[in-house]
C-alpha cells in the first residue's frame, strides 16, 4: 500500500494504492493529518483500492480535527467492493454514514 498526495491550490487528492485495513490505516491516515492547514477539500482517490474494511469507514467518517474546521471530505473511484461496504453501512446507520456528501462519482446501483 502506498499513497500519492497532490495539493492543487485549497482541494489535496489522496491516492491510495492498496487495501484499507488496519494495518494500512495509520500511514494513509498520516497522509491526510499532514496536510497543510489551507486546504479545505480532500478528495480521496480510490480506483487503485480494491478492498476496503471497516478501517475505510473510519477514514472516510472521521470527524474533522479541530483544527481544520470545514473540510470537506469527498471520494472518487471507488470499486466494488468498497462501495458495497458504504451502502451497507449508510443502510445500516443513515445518521452516521450519510453518503449524499461523500460520493463524487458513484453509480446510482450495483
């Protein structure tokens, strides 16, 4: 697993390579808390992240730190399997998992 960060102008795109599990999480989460303070949007960018478990959710749900109120946090390429894991989290627990401002680029159905 590795990640690519790009920063272009206040939006930073998180590529990921690899599975999200516990094992990958701390270094791609590590990857998002070094961002510098003048970005307002992160795009994760996971075309290249064929599976992803429950570590995911906490990535892509974590609130965000104090420090960097109104970030906004959206994801693009997701395959299918994660993308089964967020739609049954969000059927599971709507309140929590609201995918309406997460996903950029998801179909409709699978």
């Amino acid at each position: 697993m590795n990640t690519i960060t790009t920063i272009n102008g206040t939006t930073a795109t998180i590529t990921v390579r690899g599975d999200i599990d516990f094992d990958t999480l701390p270094p791609i989460r590590a990857a998002a808390d070094a961002l510098p303070a003048h970005v307002t949007g992160l795009l994760w960018e996971l075309n290249h992240t064929p599976f992803m478990d429950v570590a995911g959710l906490h990535l892509l749900f974590a609130p965000t730190p104090p420090d960097r109120p109104g970030r906004r946090t959206t994801v693009t390429g997701l395959r299918p399997q994660p993308l089964r894991l967020l739609r049954l989290a969000a059927e599971t627990n709507p309140a929590t998992f609201h995918l309406d401002h997460l996903l950029c680029d998801a179909p409709a159905t699978v």
